[in-house]
C-alpha cells in the first residue's frame, strides 16, 4: 500500500523502532498561524507572493503536523501532485496544525487565518481554491461556511475534499474498546506506558469524537454517536452547511460500484495469546448483536464488548485506514492493536486483517449515510452527492494516498476554471 499523505498513527511507534528519514520538503516560504503553520510552495523561481493559491489543509493524528510527511505523500509516491500543480501556474499551500486532534471548530480558526493571509498575501486577482485532505476537508469546509455565513468575502472559487468523511468515518467498535482497555490496565507502565496509552488517547480526542460515526470513550460503553459530534453538525448547519457559491469538488480512495474490500463480517481480526492479554480476540463488524471484542488480560477482570444494529462496515468500499510506514507490516487499525498486544506479551499477534474501511465511499463524496447498509454497499448516485462534481477511485485504496488517478482530475477540474 501507498504511502498516505496523512499518517494517523505515525507517534504509536515502539520507543526501539528509528524513526522514518525523511527528506526535507522544498518549500519557499512559511507563514506563522495562531495554532498552526502554513508552507508556500511558489509556481515559479521569481515570486515573493502567491499568484494563484491552492491551499490544502493537513488531517487527523495526534500532535503537531510535518510538511515533510506532508510532501512525501504528495510528492514522491505515485503522481507527483505538487509538481504538477505548480507546472499549471498554482501555489501550494499546506496548512498544518499544532495539535492534529483538536476540535474541526479550533482548528478552523487556524485555516480562516490562513486564508485571510493568502488573500493579503496574493498578487492580482486570480481566486482561491481551498480544501483539505481527510479531517482537513471538513476544517476548511467549516472555515469557508462559517466565514460566508458572516458576510466576509473569503475570494474562493472551488472547495475540495481529498477522501475527507463528510458523513462519518469508522474505527472498529473492538479496536477503540481494545485501545481503552490497554490504556486503563497498563497505561502506568514505565518506558512503554505512554505508547500503550497513545492509541486510547487519539481515540478520545475532539476531533476524533466529531469524526467518527461510532464512538466509545471507554471499552465498557455503549457504542454511539458522540455529543462532540451532534454538536459539531449542527453548528455546521448553523453556518450553512457548505460554503456558499463554491464550486464544491471531492474524490474518494474509495470504489464508487459497490464493490468492497473484501473483509468478511464476523470473524476474527486479531487475536492474542500471550501470556497478558491470554486470548483477548478483536472481530470485524457484523449486524444484529455480534460480539466485536473479547478483552483478556492476567488478572484483570474481562470485557466482553457487543453492538447493536450497526450494519457490517469493515468490508465496505472505500479509503482503508491508513498504515503507518517504516514499522514493520504497515500496522493499520487491527494492525495497531496487534502492535500494541505484541509489545504486552512480547510475542507476535495473530493478525489476520490489518486494515478496515476508514472513510466509506459514500461518505466521502457525501452522497448517503453509512448507518445504511444498502447506502454503504450500492452503487454511487451521483444525483444524491451533495458536491458539485466527484470522482471515486477505480478501486478502494489507502486513505488518502495521492494516485494519478485523482491527482489528474483534481488538476484537470482545477484548470478548467
């Protein structure tokens, strides 16, 4: 699998793993936020301010954004996007935040001022397009709603949503109960318990409680739409929603014909049976009242975790969540917690799936809820999309990896402004 622009799990790795070399991404200029930082990628060797900017917003993980993770995902995989945007005359602005996991409302804060900047910044008059990858699509889908819902006149032409969940994303039910579970019971540990506590921590965050559809804040509760999320669409329908007059463009890393991943529905995901964990089993997602985790541990009392009428989700079509490169396996969900097991019972898990849907197709081109099975399952409509124009990827592929694919279209609907 790709390497993704935006790696969610990249600070869970083992305190032995090295970190990843990265070459230092060859930007022009940055500019200081109030919550974050923005860098310039000019079109042309001559220019001190942007002519025609695009800016791009970073997605979720915990911790402060790296432009150089950033370029890498863009750049150096399978179409080298930033190039080509700045060989058709655009500016490149990747706007990254301090704290990842804040709240989609904090950090479109950072994004209005980036805007504003680039619209104070700019030379002539040419209009902005403005978007984001993953979370990054809804911060600057919120940003420009909330700033035309107040009269300011934020000069952009087209909004875009790289893989971004407009209607819910999805972590496994069982992984975010088993990251709780891990943290509660051996989150204190020295040298390692901060790792083992990280995952449970991304898990409760702000912003993943307003993206997920399903939350659990602890491995006992009850699987449901979190408060921070219902209070977070509705102040998006208080700021209209969408950005009004923008044309509004989205892809998916996700098929758009029905088709899913494959994974089928109730069966073991991952399973442990080291001396700790002893027998703690993770299930993919199947419909009724399925048992999706069975949480073990020496002399710890078990959790038996259930749903209740989510529809089989895992196997869905769409962007599967993103591996976390340079660790062994390119642990994804599953694979995390597989991680997470081996570093308790010093001895490797079973890992038979490692990556789920993340960002269900029709979510990502906004165009149907994911609690429908049938939604989730069928064929895109394009008439349903609540975007101007999208476009799915020919097969579900990683989260937010940048294929020539969607880089091309992107370009294409862009310049034909």
């Amino acid at each position: 699998m790709s390497t993704p622009v935006v790696s969610i799990f990249t600070p869970l790795s083992p305190p032995e793993a090295a970190p990843r070399a990265l070459a230092a991404a060859p930007y022009d200029t940055h500019w200081p936020l109030d919550g974050g930082t923005a860098w310039v990628f000019y079109s042309s060797p001559d220019q001190t301010h942007v002519r025609r900017p695009v800016i791009l917003a970073d997605g979720f993980s915990l911790g402060a954004s790296n432009v150089d993770a950033l370029y890498e995902g863009l750049e150096n995989g399978a179409f080298p996007f930033v190039s080509a945007l700045r060989e058709q005359g655009y500016d490149l602005v990747l706007l990254g935040f301090d704290e990842r996991s804040a709240s989609i409302t904090d950090n479109a804060a950072v994004a209005i001022e980036c805007i504003k900047k680039a619209i104070d910044d700019r030379e002539g008059s040419a209009q902005l397009t403005v978007g984001g990858f993953s979370m990054g699509g809804l911060v600057t889908r919120y940003a420009l709603a909330k700033l035309g819902s107040e009269g300011f006149r934020h000069e952009t032409a087209t909004y875009l949503s790289y893989d971004t969940p407009h209607r819910g994303a999805w972590l496994p039910v069982g992984v975010q109960a088993f990251a709780h579970f891990v943290k509660k019971h051996w989150g204190g540990m020295p040298l390692v318990g901060e790792l083992l506590g990280r995952f449970s921590t991304m898990v409760n965050s702000p912003a993943a409680r307003q993206l997920l559809r399903w939350h659990v804040e602890t491995a006992e509760a009850t699987a449901d739409q979190d408060r921070a999320r219902t209070d977070f669409l509705d102040e998006l329908e208080r700021v209209g929603s969408w950005p009004a007059g923008v044309r509004l463009l989205g892809v998916a890393n996700g098929a758009g014909n029905g088709i899913g991943n494959a994974i089928p529905k109730g069966v073991p995901a991952m399973s442990s049976t080291g001396p700790v964990l002893n027998g703690t089993q993770l299930f993919t997602q199947d419909i009724g009242n399925p048992v999706v985790a069975n949480l073990h541990g020496a002399n710890k009392e078990s959790v038996v975790v259930r749903t209740d009428g989510l529809p089989d989700i895992d196997g869905a079509p769409g962007g599967l969540f993103p591996v976390t490169p340079g660790l062994p396996g390119n642990p994804a969900n599953f694979g995390t917690a597989a991680m997470l097991a081996e570093v308790l019972d010093r001895k490797p898990a079973e890992l038979v799936y490692n990556a789920s849907v993340f960002v269900p197709t029709v979510s990502a081109v906004a165009a149907g809820d994911i609690d429908d099975r049938h939604m989730l399952y069928g064929k895109i409509d394009p008439e349903a999309s609540e975007l101007d124009d999208f476009l799915c990827a020919g097969e579900n592929e990683g989260h937010t990896v940048m294929t020539e694919e969607l880089g091309r279209w992107i370009l294409e609907r862009i310049t034909a402004d």
